[in-house]
C-alpha cells in the first residue's frame, strides 16, 4: 500500500534529520565550537522543503533514495547557510529562527560569519564525496547547477537585490526578478537535481520539470508573503511581519491578499498541468505543491 | 631560452589578472553592485601567491596552462573570499586590504557579506565549467579537496582557532595546527591541484609533494609573521603590526625574530631536498620556494 502524503513526508523529514545529522562533522571534532555551532544552525528544525523537493524529484526518475539524500543534504546546507547569514546584524538583524536563537544570537557574530561560509563549503565537499549519478560528467554538472542556483546569479544574487529594494518601489517584474532568484533559484534546483539522481529524460521533459521548478519557487515566495502578513511569529517560528516592519515590497504589499491568494491558485494549478502527464511518477511533486499552497507556516 | 624566474611570475600573474577578470561576472550585470564589488575584491591587487603554486605544481607534471589557470583563478577567489570576510568588523576589522579600502569600508558590511559569499560559490562554479583532469572522476576529486581544504577542517577552520585563540597562550605545536589549517591548507591544495592537472605521478611523488606543499605553507606563515612584526604598512599594503595589536599569538611571539627566522630556514632546505629528485620540472616550485623566503611584502 502506497504511503499517504503526510506518512511520505515525516519519512522523508526524519531521514533528511538522520542524513544531515551525519554529513556534518561531529561537535567534538575541532574546532568544536564552529562544528556545534553547524549542527544547531541546520540540526532540529526546518520544514526540509527543499529535500522534500529532491525526493519529489527523484521519483519522477526512479533515483535512488541514498543519492536523494546526499543530494537534499547538500542544498539543506546552501539553504542554512544563507539563514544564519542573512539573520545577522548588518542583513535582517533577525534574533529569531525555527523557533530558536538565531546563530549569532546564540554564539557570535563572527562564529556565524563563519559558520554560514563553512556550511556553504560543506555543502559543494558533501555532493563530491559519493556518487550521485551514474555518469561522473553528470555529477560535474551537477555540482554546476548547485553553484549557479547559490551564487550571484542565483540566491546571493536575489539577496543583493533584495537588499538594493529596501525601501524602494518596486514593480510585480522586479519583484518576481527578484525571488526567482533569491528563495526560486534552490527550490528550483532542488527538484532539478532530484531528478538527475535517476535515469535519463528526455529535453522536453527536463525543460517542463525546470518550468514547474521555477513556478513552485514563486508559488512558494507568494505564499510566504501572505503568511508573514497573517501568521504570529509562535506558529512561524520566526517573526512574523517583519517584511512590512523592514519596508520591503512583498506580493502581498503590490497585489494586497485577495489577489496575492489569487497568484498562488494560477501558479498551482500551472504547476499541476505541467505534470500531469508525467502521471504516476509525479504524485509527490503535485501533492507537494498542494501542500505549499496550503501550508500555514 | 627559459625565462628567468622574475619574468615567469610576472607572465604569471599577469595571465592570472586576465584569466580572473574573465572568470568573474561582468561589472554591469545584474546584480551589478554585487559584482562590481566581488571584482573589486578580486582584481588589481595580491601577490598571486597561490596561482603561481599552481602553475609550478603544474610544471611538475607537464599540464596544460589553460587548465592551471582554471585552477588557480577557482584557489584565487576563494583566498579573496576569505580576506572580505576577515576583514570584516565581526573578525579583524580592518579598513586596508592591498593597498585599498577594505570591502566593507568602499562598499558596505551587508555587501562585503555577500561578495565573500558569491566568491566562494564562483570558486566551485568556476571549476565544473570546463575541464581540468582527462577524468571526469579526478576532476571529482579535486573538487573535493578544494572543499576540503576550504572548509571547517581547512582554511575556515583555522579562523575558527584563530578566532579562539585571541588573547591566549598557544604551545608550538597549537600555533602550527591554526596555521596548518588558516592559512596552510589552500597553500598545500594550489600545489596538489596543480600537479593533478597534469599526467599522473605515483603515489610516492604525490605524498612527497604533498608534504612539500605543507612545508611551504607553514614557510609562507613564519615569513608572515616576520614581515608583519618588521615591514610597515606602506610596503605590506595592509595594516603592519596588527596580529601584536590583535594579541594574537605568532611565531615571533613564540620564538622572536631570529628563531623565527631560522625554523624558516629550515623549512626551506626541507621543500627544496624532497623537490631535488624531481629534477628540472620541479625549478619554479623551488624557486618560488626560496622567492617565499627572501620576499620584502
């Protein structure tokens, strides 16, 4: 009997914790401060969107579970990089994150300076340490993908621009300029690369499934704004309102929550009809993407 | 005729500045701020220690020069990488880097943040867009030592006991784990990529010149510490003085000058006896050795 969503996805969340809890070097291992500090930035918390998304990906192409992992472990620490980061003083100056103290709050500054570059680079030494498909010159793109979907052309690029927008006006393109890059550009990696564990498909395919990446990325960013008008920051686990509070244009700010709800139905159901015909294979990929939509945190 | 060892270096970093101005994303693409400042970090400066380790590394093994500089320009950005962060106002807070403005001061701290992080992400994706090794898996591989040698048990590592070690009394044998690891590990990778971009040696010649690359890198550390106790700002093109400013423990501290000075020696003799069996291809990297030891900056 096949699992239903919600049994899919605690399976998959536990067997991300237990993946990661094993990619990260030990807390006694030296320099034990930097690696405890690692393991509290990514360990015991987070929705594992993004390895939700490999594994989605995956099964569109049959790929094997372990490599699944390995895959969502690396991008699990680009994604916590770019948190500890972007909480700090001169970015959002956040002290709050899944609940807990952000990084910097909880150790340093200088320690999540540190602590965000070394899960950046264990991360790229993670994908590198185990096969993660069967033909090495796909391993390499791989690994290329990663680094185009995280560097400045990708989220640290949205993150630059992001940081150029405060306080400006901007208009629904720029905006969407702007996530695609800065949350769109992993999240449509994630279930990129899921897919390349597996066997091949054809460019067709692979250019719908990059189109569906791309739709759930703002699908997921669309969403976000309304709950960061509408959520408290206990169900959050981070604060809420804290777009509004820092002036940064949000869909929900442009479009106002009627039609920001509006938005995120058309992107669903864009998604939904990409993948249809991928029929079986891409059940968790439109659960999931139901899920987004439905989310309340 | 060969070229004296002056006009190699000088050809060599030369070729470095063009390969590194190619590498890194034009200046008015978007985000343009954001790569106006990664090229500010990056060019028109540093002695270009590591990239000339990698082409000597490479002349070891007869490689290819365009691979080299593929190679050296991925090391090149990761160094500058870790100086934008360094010299961040959360580590050593420092406002003068190559005779310039630090990142933070010229631009901003959220800025110089991310610079520091696109750079290291330019790294890896600089070194997956073309090839450097006839096999795809050693390409892999190199890959994977870049990371390590990068990360939390490499180069970040090292900041990290760096960090820790402010104020404190460190034995010998702690100050060189901290320098093995800060400034050591990518030292010792330039010359381990370089030589793997080339025909393979036994394993008895890589493990020699491994140990090579250690010795230099601790070299490249005690002639550091010298210079910064000795030279001033002017000559340095950064702050002189500031490890004794910064109460941070050095090999002056721990040995003074003329003890310093002497273990220098000794490790020179050490690289150049283990490089002496390899005959004319290893003349650059003994060069650049004795280069290292008798350098005014």
């Amino acid at each position: 009997m096949t699992a239903t969503f919600s049994q899919w996805m605690g399976d998959i969340q536990q067997r991300t914790e237990a993946a990661l809890e094993h990619a990260l070097p030990a807390a006694d291992l030296a320099p034990a401060r930097l690696h405890e500090a690692m393991r509290y930035a990514v360990l015991g918390g987070g929705k594992r969107v993004r390895p939700l998304l490999v594994h989605a990906g995956g099964q569109l192409t049959g790929a094997a579970p372990g490599r699944l992992d390995r895959v969502a472990c690396a991008i699990e620490m680009i994604h916590a990089y770019s948190l500890v980061h972007d909480d700090m003083p001169c970015m959002d100056d956040d002290v709050l994150r899944r609940g807990k103290p952000t990084v910097h709050v909880q150790y340093d500054e200088a320690t999540a300076l540190l602590v965000g570059d070394a899960l950046q680079t264990q991360a790229f030494l993670h994908i590198t340490e185990a096969t993660v498909s069967d033909d090495p010159l796909r391993q390499i793109a791989m690994i290329r993908q990663l680094a185009q979907a995280t560097g400045s052309r990708g989220m640290c690029g949205g993150q630059a621009i992001d940081l150029a927008s405060v306080g400006q006006q901007l208009t629904l393109p720029e905006l969407e300029f702007m996530h695609i890059h800065k949350t769109g550009a992993l999240i449509r990696a994630s279930i990129n690369l899921g897919v390349q564990c597996g066997h091949g498909l054809d460019d067709g395919q692979m250019a719908t499934l990059d189109h569906v990446g791309k739709v759930i990325g703002l699908l997921f960013q669309v969403v976000d704004d309304i709950l960061d008008t509408e959520a408290d920051t206990a169900t959050l686990g981070k604060t809420a309102g804290k777009d509004a509070a820092n002036d940064k244009p949000t869909y929900v700010s442009l479009l106002g929550v009627a039609r920001a709800r509006q938005l995120a139905e058309e992107l669903c159901q864009d998604a939904l009809d990409r993948l249809a015909p991928f029929g079986d294979t891409s059940q968790r990929l439109a659960e999931l993407t139901r899920f987004i939509i439905r989310r309340q945190f």
